[in-house]
C-alpha cells in the first residue's frame, strides 16, 4: 500500500513539473505548486498558481498545459473554467487543480494565503 502511494506522489511531482514547465514556457509568473493532500477535507491533492500579464497570455500558458499534459502523460483535462474571460482559468486534472490568474486578479485574490501551513514548491525558469 505504501509503494502505491509513493508511486502516486511521484508520479504527481513530475506532473506538477510539467505543469510548470508548460506554464514557464509561456512566461507565466510567481508558478508555485501547494500540497493540499493532508488536508482531510481538500478537493485535490495539489494545486498550482500562477498567474500572466494579459488575457492573451492567460489562453495560451492553459491551452500549453493542456497540450503539454496530453503529451507527457496521456491525461486530458476533467473541467476547464474561465476561458471566456481569462482572468480566472481554473484546470481541474483530478488530483491536482491548476489556477491561473491575470496578475491583478492573483493579487486580489490572495489564493496561497489560504493554505499558508501547506507545504510549497516554488517552479523557476533555469534560463533567467
């Protein structure tokens, strides 16, 4: 039982990863992964933030992880919302829940204060 749910967290490491590659390919910003799973009553087991100056750059870090998550691990997408405006996208693969925000709307929302105690992965792009 134990070797299931460590090949679960490793295999959720490396999708985070390529969850945040995908989102840093983009130059999205501030890509933080935040392990939601000891929370007993969470509704996934990561989530990850970012978030993107315009709407325009919003669509395309979702339409790469999407691409990107299909590619590398076959998994297409439960539910996607916010697309129509694009200051608020939210992914929703299961076990993790991506939310991507226009820069202000991140600010605003505060989203990782809520989940201050969790633990945290901050992703940077190696190129900078």
């Amino acid at each position: 039982m134990s070797q299931t749910k460590s090949n679960n967290s490793s295999n959720n490491n490396s999708q985070l990863k390529t969850i945040a590659n995908a989102i840093l390919d983009k130059k999205g910003s501030g890509v933080v992964s935040i392990d939601i799973s000891s929370i007993g009553s969470a509704i996934c087991d990561h989530f990850v933030i970012c978030n993107a100056d315009s709407e325009p750059q919003v669509l395309a870090i979702a339409d790469n992880i999407e691409e990107q998550m299909v590619k590398e691990w076959g998994r297409k997408i439960s539910r996607i919302q916010g697309k129509e405006n694009a200051f608020w996208i939210i992914m929703d693969y299961g076990d993790i829940v991506v939310h991507l925000f226009k820069s202000e709307y991140r600010r605003f929302y505060r989203l990782e204060e809520l989940w201050a105690d969790a633990e945290k992965t901050i992703y940077q792009d190696d190129k900078e």
